[in-house]
C-alpha cells in the first residue's frame, strides 16, 4: 500500500514536475486504504482466500461445523494486517519466535491460516503429480 502510494506521488511528480499538496497526499492514501479493505473483505468472504493467500497456497482455518469467514471476521482480519503493517511488521517478531503464535490479524479475526492440502504435502516432501 505505501507502495503505491510512493509511486503515485513519483508519478504525479515526473508528469506534473511538481510535488503534489499534503491534502492530495492524504486523500491518496486513504484511497488506497479503502481500495485495499475492499480487495481483501469481499475476497476473503467469498472464496476464503486472498489473491497473496492462493499464490502462498494458505487459506483461512474453518472453524468446526462453520461454512467459511463471515464478514465481521474478514475485517478484522484486515484490520490486524493494516495493524501490522502500520506497526512495520514488529508484532511479527513474537510471531517468528513460535509457528504456532497467533498473528495480529489471527488474534482479531479468531481464525488462523492454513497451508492447503498441496502445500502441506510439499512442506512434508510429498509431491503431487497431475497428469
């Protein structure tokens, strides 16, 4: 996100030869902060997974007798990752220290991610072949 925010400003510099206000900096930001709740929620809560999550092969832990992540949860799962990232990563430290400590956004949400079946064999050394 901050990202795309560096390149829109560069962009706008390069194109413009000039530095854009403070106000268009923030209304820029908040864009994308909007354009990234609304690319993470309705995914999560429509097939489970985001575009990072099924390239990482991970998808969100189901609960017991639950059909998937309801949107309270996905935006709390959100919220923790922006958390996170606002917080440059450091609440990923207690994180690396266990595999199994729950994330910023795990802690919100009360779901954890899981490796799918095919990454889980790839991690144990089974591979799948298709034909």
């Amino acid at each position: 996100m901050l990202l795309l925010t560096a390149i829109a400003i560069l962009a706008a510099r390069w194109v413009t030869g000039r530095t854009p206000a403070a106000a268009g900096i923030l209304w820029a930001g908040a864009f994308l902060v909007l354009l990234s709740f609304f690319a993470v929620v309705p995914a999560l809560v429509l097939f489970g997974k985001t575009v990072g999550m099924a390239l990482a092969d991970l998808s969100v832990r189901s609960e017991a007798g639950a059909a998937g992540i309801d949107a309270r949860e996905a935006a709390h799962r959100w919220l923790g990752t922006l958390a996170t990232g606002l917080a440059a990563g450091l609440p990923l430290i207690w994180t690396a220290r266990d595999a199994h400590a729950p994330t910023p956004a795990d802690r919100l949400s009360g779901r954890a991610l899981t490796l799918a079946f095919s990454a889980l064999l790839a991690v144990i050394g089974i591979r799948l072949i298709v034909l």
